[in-house]
C-alpha cells in the first residue's frame, strides 16, 4: 500500500512536513531509545514509498519486519522502519537519536579524520556507486583468456547514466556495457570484456555516473560515522602465462 494513500485518507494539515515511524526493534539493550525515523512529506507521498506486510505473495518475514515494515526506495535502511506500529504526522524532523546522533552526515565537507561537526543532516538519498562482482580478488587466468568483469551499479534518486572501467589505475577509462533499465530504484548490471595485453597483476577499478552528472569519486567525502561509502572499487586480478 502506498503510504500516501494513508495519509491522505488520515487528513493532512496545511503545516504537515514530515512523517515519522516508529518501530517495536527488539533490541538487545533494554534501556535504548524507540527506533524512530521521520521523512520529509516529499518522500512520504512518493508513490514508490510504501507500507508492506507481505513479499513475494506471502508475509513479511520476521526479519524483514514482520507485520508491517515501510518501505522507502533509494535511501538509506534507517527510513524503512521494520516492525512499524506507529506513524506521526509532524511539523518539522523528529528530533531522536536516530536522526540526530545515528545516519547524519557533515553537512559540509570536512577534513579527513575529524569528529562529527555540529552543522548535520540526516542520511537519505544513496549516492552513485558501483561495484565489481566479479571476478574475485585474486583470481588466476591464463594470458589468453577472455576476462569479463561484472557489476552493480545504483543511485538513490536519479538514474545510472554510465559505468567506466580502468585497468591502468584510473589513467584512462573506457564503458562498460550496461544493461537496460527496469524498475525505477533496481541496481543496473554491467559487463566489461578484458583481453590482457601482458602477464602479472591486473586491477579494475569501477566509477559510475548518474544522469545529473555526478561521478562515484576516487575517494569520497570524510564522514566518522562511515555512511555513504561509494569509492571507486578496485578488484585485482593475475594473468599468468
């Protein structure tokens, strides 16, 4: 069920800014806060975010968040709140742990190393990323064997508009065959046909694009909390004769 279907037929007043769910987590420590996330209405009326309480035909598994889980496409895991018991139509972001001490990100970049600086906000949108799925490290082949890398490549809200791959540590790149779009948040797959030129170690390094022209990044902004990760990913090979 769309969840705007749910608040639309709730009533939704005029200052109405976000909608936050709170989930029965059965936490390991007593005394830890309730498990709450809200989302900007923007988000919370997208026909892709839902409330679900089954998959594939039948019901949502306890992991999953069994009765009734939402279900926000694109971003991070926190906002699709598992074992949902409570929605709050609120005037602003929920103030909680969860989204201001736990998923928050700088605001502005900040210099490697450094602790969380007060100017955050909460983790939402995934970045482009992509990585390489195969082949596995270290893997051996034969100097006249045919290498195929394959990937994933995902963004959060966008589309995957190209994959490159360099085999000379990011000096040149050339694209990957990406395969067709299908449903609007699915990860895009990619193949990329290698011929070694020469025997030894090998590295292919993966970047994506989006259609916005953002770049996955060699490395990415510092966060302390390690959200966001989507470096350039490196799988090294070696070719033997």
């Amino acid at each position: 069920m769309r969840l705007s279907d749910v608040l639309q037929a709730a009533g939704l007043k005029p200052n109405a800014a976000h909608v936050a769910g709170q989930g029965g987590d059965p936490g390991a420590v007593a005394t830890a806060a309730p498990v709450i996330r809200s989302i900007p209405m923007r988000k919370a009326m997208d026909e892709n975010t839902l409330l679900a309480w089954a998959m594939n035909d039948a019901p949502l598994p306890k992991v999953h968040g069994y009765p009734l889980r939402l279900v926000v496409p694109g971003w991070v895991g926190s906002a699709s709140t598992k074992w949902a018991h409570t929605l709050m139509v609120l005037d602003a972001p929920f103030k909680g742990t969860y989204m201001t001490n736990s998923y928050i990100v700088p605001k502005f970049a900040i210099e490697p190393g450094q602790k969380m600086p007060p100017d955050v906000v909460s983790a939402e949108a995934w970045p482009i990323k992509s990585m390489i799925t195969s082949p596995a490290p270290n893997a051996r082949f034969k100097g006249s064997q045919r290498i195929t890398v394959r990937g994933r490549a995902w963004v959060g809200e966008g589309e995957v508009d190209r994959v490159e791959i360099s085999t000379d540590e990011g000096k040149t790149w050339r694209r990957a065959q990406l395969a067709r779009s299908g449903d609007k948040y699915a990860w895009r797959t990619f193949t990329f046909d290698f011929e070694p030129e020469r025997f030894g170690y090998v590295s292919f390094l993966a970047r994506a694009w989006d259609d916005r022209g953002n770049a996955q990044p060699a490395v990415p902004y510092w966060n302390p909390l390690g959200y966001f990760w989507n470096g350039w990913h490196r799988v090294g090979v070696l070719v033997e004769a």
